[in-house]
C-alpha cells in the first residue's frame, strides 16, 4: 500500500516577520512571502530562512523517508540562471530541453516527406502512363490542403501528441517535393544512354540504381535540409497555441507558457526572447546551409 503523506511547513526568520502588513487585502499571501514594506515600498527580507518540515506517514507497513529525497524549489529569478515560470519551470533548463525535440521534430517531419516525396516522384516518372497520371492526381490534391489549419482542427478534436502532429504534417507536404523529382526523373530517362541499357537489357531496378538515382541524391539532401526549418516553425506554432505535444517542453510550449501568463507585458523579456530567438537561429541556420548546398544541385551555379 502506498502510503499517504501529509507535510506542515513552518517558515522562520530572524526578524520580526509581518505578513499582515505586506499583503494587500484580497491578495494571495504566496508571493510576499519573503518581502517586507520598507518606507511604503515592497522589498526583499535579507537574512537566514529555516523551513522546518514535519511529515505524517500514514501507511500499514513503517516507512522511513530519507532526507535526502526530499527537495525544496524556490521559484522566480533566484533559481536557475533564467528564473522559473509560473508553473515552477526552469526556464534555462527548458530552452536546453527544447533543442533536441525541436530538432527531431524537424528532422523526423524532413525525413518522412524527403521519403515519400522521392518514392512516388521516381515511381510516377519512371514508368509514366496510368501510373503517373493516377499518382499526379494525388499530388494535385495534396498540395491544395491547407495543411496548417487542418493541423489546427485535428489537434483539437483528437488532442494529437505531437509526433502525431509530425507524421500529419509530413503527409500533407510532400507534393510539391514529389512534382519536382517526377521532372526530374523523366528528364533522366529520355537521355540516350539510358535507352541504351533499356536496349541491352538492363532492368529497371538496375537502371534506377545505377543511373537515376546517384543523380538525384544531391537534390534529395536539399530537399532534407530545406524542409527542416518549415517543420520546426509549424510545429512552434503549433505549440504557441497549446496543441500537440504540451506535454514536451519545447520553445513553442515555453512562448506558450509566456502568453499564458503575461511575461511580455510584465517586462520578462528572458522568458520570451530566448526561445524565440532560438526557433529563429535554428531555421536560418538550415536555410544557410541549403543555400551554401545548391552549387552542388545545380551545377550552373557551380561555374558561375
């Protein structure tokens, strides 16, 4: 049986401690609780604090409580190098607790769409007909979603995680990836020395892996890192509202906790510029970096 504790709190200090006189009338006592009025003005009370915790186990079997277990956290700018937020978060650990989730959601959402966007581009320009037709129908309609809103709508009525946020995304942004590397491809196969090994024999398997696709991998790693930034911002935004994955403490759930509770007006800039800032330097890094890689996808710009 677990058993049931029960903790008192008694809190000392080493002056005369009036709390009455600090609270204003109708105000919860929490926050003034290490304050004083100084000259009509709210200030700190300096000095040594004792807490004295006093626990009642109430269980059929004795338990000891180590104290060592035991953890006080003290909220607001004098814990953790940002402060805490209103919940008790450290905010400095929430933004390094952020970057790999961010990350993964955008890398993960980049990787599911590279995939899918090459699977059907290859297979509807490769072997044409009904084929492509039928899969080019697909796409048309999957680029006319409108993939945010949607995102928005199924969130609510499902109450998606956020990797259920990542797959739908990736599943409604393929289309325009897809159109590019079908052109692509028959582009390819009408060079004549791929007629020629269809001549010799060769079958298409082979074909596509010999010849076609050593000539599109440098297009599908820009593909991968251009679609990294795109799924990182939908995803934070997603988040700004409160949808898909509040459960993960990701830069968008800390702008979220912000506006929830009015960082911005209070003048608590650290608590929104930092992640903002971080979303941001994250997308541009991976736009740089797809800019730095198209000499290689395009060689006309390789030679100028």
């Amino acid at each position: 049986m677990t058993p049931e504790i029960v903790s008192q709190v008694n809190l000392f200090y080493n002056e005369e401690y009036h709390i009455s006189s600090v609270v204003p009338t109708g105000s919860s006592a929490t926050p003034y609780l290490f304050y004083t009025v100084d000259d009509g003005k709210l200030v700190p009370l300096k000095g040594p604090y004792k807490f004295v915790m006093v626990f009642y186990v109430f269980s059929q079997n004795s338990t000891v409580i180590n104290r060592k277990d035991l953890e006080i956290v003290l909220q607001g700018q004098i814990y953790g190098l940002m402060g805490t937020d209103n919940e008790g978060h450290d905010l400095w650990l929430g933004l390094l607790a952020g970057f790999p989730i961010d990350l993964a959601v955008g890398l993960l959402s980049a990787l599911i769409i590279v995939v899918i966007a090459v699977v059907i581009g290859i297979v509807a320009g490769f072997y044409g007909g009904l084929v492509d037709e039928a899969l080019m129908r697909l796409t048309d309609f999957v680029i006319l979603l409108p993939a945010f809103p949607l995102l928005i709508v199924f969130s609510v009525l499902f109450g998606w995680s956020i990797w259920d946020a990542v797959m739908f995304l990736a599943i409604v942004s393929w289309g325009a990836s897809a159109r590019i590397i079908r052109a692509m491809i028959m582009q390819i196969r009408s060079a004549q020395y791929i007629e020629s090994a269809m001549i010799a024999g060769a079958s298409r398997m082979w074909i596509l892996r010999n010849h076609i696709l050593p000539q599109i991998i440098p297009y599908i790693l820009y593909l991968l890192v251009t679609n990294v930034p795109g799924a990182i911002l939908t995803l934070a935004s997603i988040n700004f509202l409160g949808l898909a994955g509040s459960e993960y403490p990701t830069w968008g759930m800390l702008l979220y906790y912000a506006d929830e509770f009015g960082a911005l007006t209070s003048g608590y800039w650290w608590w929104v510029v930092p992640p903002g800032l971080l979303v941001a330097f994250v997308a541009v890094v991976f736009i740089l970096t797809a800019m730095a890689s198209e000499p290689v996808v395009n060689p006309r710009l390789r030679y100028g």
